[in-house]
C-alpha cells in the first residue's frame, strides 16, 4: 500500500493540495484548499478525498468557526496531514528495527553522552545557505513563529515517541551546532504537533 500511497503524490495537482495541507497549522477546508492551488472546489474535494483514502490525510467534520445550533447546517469536512507514515525500499529493508534496537542498547546501558558528542558531528551543513532551508532539507518543515523558528515535523518521530529522552536529546545535539553557526540558539521546546526543538536568535548587543 505505501507505494501507491506515494504513487498518488506523482499527479501535480495532489501533491500541491497535500503540500498545502500538511504544511498549514490548523484544519484545511475543501474551499480553503481549492483556492491555495488555484482549482475548482469540487475537482479538490475529489484529489482530496483520494489522499485520504490511502491515508497520506486524516478528514474530519465539523462546522465552520461561528456556527453553532440550529440552521447552522451541516458539518463541513476537514483535511490534515495524517500521522501514519509511508517508505518505500526496494528490495525491502528494516532499518527501523535496527534503529530501535541500538536505542534500547543505548538506554540500558547508558551511552546517552556518547551518543550526543556523535551527534554533534552529524548535523545539516549550511553549506553557505541559512538555517531555515539547512533544516526544510533535512525534511523538519521549519517555520517562523514571530522571532522563533520551530519545526513541524521530526524525521525520528517514530523513535522519539518511543525513547524522548534519548532521540531528543540526539537532535538538539545534531541541530545546536549549526544552530549557532548560522546565529541562532537552538534549545529544548517540546509541544504537541511539532519537534522537539526551537530555535532564537542570538542576542548580540
């Protein structure tokens, strides 16, 4: 099923609606949608609703903000990025079960500190270009929040969810050094929905 999950992504019109919606921060209207790729409403609610039959979206109903009670009609539908995630290796490959046995290794016999110095010799180059595109290359989705920087997604989500300590850790050990590098201070930032990390610039007065 994943490749032809990822298969559907190869129509331009689907993977700018799902680009769209798996970069916004909040639940995305078929109108909403229609307009950001420039279609008619109805040929996205069609390319929309195909992305979540193979799961690449999540379709949730409920009514538009300010409209409550009686006459207010019926549920809308809603689009997000869906949490279930998508490889394709040919021939097959486990690397996951690799990954998640060496964290355990790690955990149990306390190899945290080693893990992080390594880390640090990992990190994305800037290779002469800023944070903000070193980061969306790596695949974090970065995005600005005022004077911050934080992430959308985490490439080790899988593992993160498993062993916090020990993968966020790694990353904030993977991202410090360019971080600072390119001006910015990255630091532990943990909330629902995003990755684990944030960054602020540094303050030079």
């Amino acid at each position: 099923m994943s490749i032809e999950a990822v298969a559907l992504l190869q129509d331009p019109v689907r993977k700018r609606l799902y680009d769209y919606v798996a970069a916004a921060d909040h639940d995305v209207s078929r109108d909403e949608a229609a307009e950001a790729v420039e279609i008619k409403r109805q040929l996205a609610a069609f390319h929309l609703d195909k992305l979540t039959e193979a799961g690449l979206l999540d379709a949730v109903f409920r009514r538009p903000e300010g409209r409550t009670g009686p006459g207010s009609g019926r549920p809308a539908k809603f689009y997000r990025r869906a949490d279930a995630e998508f490889a394709v290796t040919l021939p097959a490959r486990d690397y996951r079960t690799v990954a998640t046995v060496l964290a355990e290794v790690v955990e149990h016999e306390g190899f945290e500190e080693a893990i992080e110095r390594v880390a640090a010799t990992h990190g994305p180059s800037l290779d002469r270009r800023d944070l903000f595109d070193a980061l969306a290359e790596r695949g974090y989705e970065p995005y600005r929040d005022g004077e911050v920087i934080r992430l959308r997604n985490c490439p080790f989500h899988r593992l993160a969810l498993d062993f916090p300590p020990l993968v966020c850790g790694m990353n904030l050990a993977l991202l410090a050094g360019p971080a600072a590098e390119a001006g910015w201070t990255a630091r532990m930032d943990p909330a629902p929905g995003r990755c684990c990390v944030s960054f602020s610039k540094i303050n030079t007065d």
